[in-house]
C-alpha cells in the first residue's frame, strides 16, 4: 500500500462515522481510528525506530533597502500566480536519482503533471514525488539531502 492510498482512507475515515478501520495485506498491516470530535489516530507498525533531524537556526543576513513602491508591485503579482509543490510526506529531499546523477528538474525547467520532481526519503523507501501542475519551475527552496516536514513547501512553479 503506498502513500496516496493511506491518504485516501484517511480522508475517507474523516468524513465518514466510521470509528475504526483496520487492513491487512501480506506483511502490511493499518489501523486508523477515530475518537468523538478529536483528531484520528493511526498506527503503522514500524520496523525501525525512526530519528527525526531538527535543523539548527540559520543566521538571517541583513535585509538591503526596499525597492521603491512602483517597482515591487510587478514583483508581487508575479509572485501571486506562482504555484507550490509541497512535500507530502516527512523525510530526506534529494534532488536527483543518485549521486552522481542529475538532477530531476532545475530553475527553469518545464514540468508538467505527473513528472517526478524529486524523491523523499522515509523508513529507508524512496518515494518519488510527481508534480501535480504543469508549469516552469521558478525555486528550489530546499536543499539536497535536507530533512523535509509533512506539507513544506519545495519548489515554486510558475504556471
């Protein structure tokens, strides 16, 4: 069962009174449930404890003189109509497939839905994640290699 799948039944859990719900596949086994007016609980049984980096404080460098009123007006309605592809999952972003192999996208490649974008480590899977609009990448907004949370944002889109 992958990631989209438990996504499903537990929207459908969510809007259904269905208290409780429990599948078992093979060697997979979910249990999803749901408390009066609090959120659902689920359990996945794991087969290794899983450690989660928090990322240290990064310094800010100092912020140059605004540009004049007139001029950061076109900026930001440039900057309204830009999509954002979010990570659906925690985990570790890489950019491309291996090591020494390139990158999936780049500022100002096209993409269109479907594409993988990137891949997301979690519990030692490799999860590619695939755009959901077309359009031309604007910004990479995380680093290679670097811990991601559920729905951060990493990469802008320009549609």
């Amino acid at each position: 069962m992958d990631f989209k799948q438990i996504q499903e039944l537990v929207k459908m859990v969510n809007k259904s009174n269905i208290s409780e719900l429990s599948i078992e596949q093979d060697k997979f086994k979910i249990t999803i449930k749901q408390k009066d007016n609090e959120q659902p609980v689920y359990t996945v049984p794991a087969v290794a404890p899983v450690y989660q980096q928090v990322p240290q404080a990064v310094p800010v460098a100092p912020v140059a003189q605004a540009a004049p009123a007139a001029e950061a007006k076109p900026a930001e309605a440039k900057a309204d109509n830009l999509v954002t592809i979010k990570s659906p999952m925690i985990g570790t972003f890489y950019r491309s497939p291996g090591p020494d192999k390139p990158s999936f996208v780049n500022v100002g490649d096209e993409v269109a839905p479907g594409k993988v974008v990137c891949i997301i480590e979690a519990m030692k899977l490799f999860n590619e994640i695939e755009s959901e609009v077309g359009g031309k990448i604007v910004k990479v907004l995380v680093d290679d290699a670097s811990p991601v949370e559920y729905d951060q944002p990493l990469f802008l889109v320009e549609p």
